[in-house]
C-alpha cells in the first residue's frame, strides 16, 4: 500500500506527459482558484501570513487524497466486507455509501483545516470569525487549485481538444465545469469552518464543512444507479458550491456589520 501510495504521488503531478498540456491545466486551476478566492476579498495584504497559507493547504492536498483513496478506503471495504457480501453491498449501495463518503469529508476536511488550526494555535486561539473565515477560504483554495490540476490534467492528457467540443457540444466541458464549481465548494467549505473556529464553533463546523464535501461526492453515486443524469449531477454541484459560497459570504458581512 505504502508504494501505491507513493506512485500516487506521482500519478498526481504526471498525469499529463505532455509539458504544454501541464502548464495549461495549471493556469487553469490557478484561474479557477483565483475568481473563487476574489470573492471573499482575503487582506493578503495587510496579513502577508496568509500567503503561506495558500501553499500549505495546497501540499495538504495529495497527502489528503492518498489517504482517502488508500488506506481509509482499504479500511472501510473490509469492516464492509466483513459484514455483508459484494452483492448485498452492490444492492445497498445507496446507502453503505453514506457514512463511508461522510468519513472521507472529514479527512478531507482536517486535511485542509491543518494550517488554519495552526495559526489559531499560535495567536493563544484567538482570531477574528472574519480573519478566520479567510485564512480558511485561502488554504481551501490552495488545497482546491492543487486537486483542480490533477483533474484538468487528466482531462486534457485524455485526448480532450476544441474538436471535440465541436463533435461532442457542451458535454465536452462539463470535466471543466465541475472542476470550476468543485474548488468553490473547496473554499466554502474551509472558509465556513475556519469561521465557526474563531467563534468557539470548531467542531460543529468542522462537521458542516464534511456535509458540504459529502453531498456534490454522493451526486456520483446517485449517477452510478442512474438515479440521475451526469448532466444533472453537474448542475447539482454548481448549485451547491454557489450555495456554499453564498452561506460563507453571508456570514462574513454578518460579521462586519455586527
């Protein structure tokens, strides 16, 4: 496990052999990354600390994602397995999947929470909710810009071009619309428990936060047992990450204005 793990690492950053397909995958992530993080308007400035931020939510990122695919997911199917048989676990799938998606949002979740906790730590756990809404948001990008390039990369490493949009129509951009409205639902979901930490509400957050990863994560499952359309799973995260950023924004003026 531990060599599939570090081949992962791998995988995560050559996906794409091809050098101009890596640096357009990564200027679209950084894009991506940016307009979401425009919107809660971090003091990068005043708060130059913030940018450290940024890349440690980003290393974060394939460590989480390793963890997750292998030895929690490794885990889970054999306390599963121990229990029920594959055809079972295939007819109930609908809902084995809850508690196991649930859990993979909380790693997630801690993962890209490390470097706020960290600086809440060091300031005697003491923040601004706003101050804390940011360094959140922050880290929730850099940890969603690293993810968006592995996925962008494998899109266009994939044979992906403007042809076949033009075979194909919208369909063909759906890989890089969900990847847009993905990363949203990174940044909220960090933004909102980084917030609920400076006011006293960690854990209740943090758990919120694991809810917002769970639910675009089940949309494939519900597309598995064709419950669903892709298409429709597609407009299901995009509603849930402006949802998401809504509620996280909303707080935040809540609180300038308090």
């Amino acid at each position: 496990m531990i060599q599939q793990m570090l081949d992962f690492f791998g995988y995560f950053f050559l996906v794409n052999p091809s050098i101009l397909g890596i640096i357009r995958a990564w200027i679209l992530a950084l894009v991506f990354g940016a307009i979401w993080l425009a919107c809660y308007r971090p003091p990068l400035l005043t708060r130059p600390w913030l940018w450290a931020v940024l890349p440690a939510g980003a290393i974060l990122a394939p460590i989480a994602i390793a963890v997750t695919v292998f030895p929690l997911r490794a885990g889970i199917s054999w306390v599963y397995g121990s229990f029920w048989s594959q055809e079972t676990l295939a007819q109930w799938a609908l809902l084995a999947s809850l508690p196991s998606m649930y859990l993979f949002g909380l790693v997630r979740e801690g993962f890209k929470l490390l470097p706020v906790v960290v600086y809440w730590w060091c300031n005697g756990r003491n923040i601004e909710p706003k101050l804390g809404l940011a360094a959140g948001a922050v880290s929730g990008a850099g940890f969603g810009i690293l993810e968006a390039q592995w996925t962008l990369n494998y899109i266009l490493a994939s044979g992906w071009s403007w042809e076949t949009v033009q075979m194909q129509g919208i369909v063909a951009l759906g890989g890089f619309w969900e990847s847009f409205f993905v990363l949203g639902t990174q940044v909220a979901s960090c933004a909102l428990v980084g917030w609920g930490l400076a006011r006293g509400w960690g854990w209740q957050f943090y758990l919120l936060a694991a809810f917002v990863y769970f639910l675009p994560t089940y949309s494939y499952v519900l597309v598995s047992k064709e419950l669903i359309t892709g298409m429709q799973a597609e407009f299901l995260i995009a509603a849930w990450a402006l949802i998401a950023t809504g509620v996280a924004l909303w707080l935040r003026e809540r609180k300038s204005k308090a």
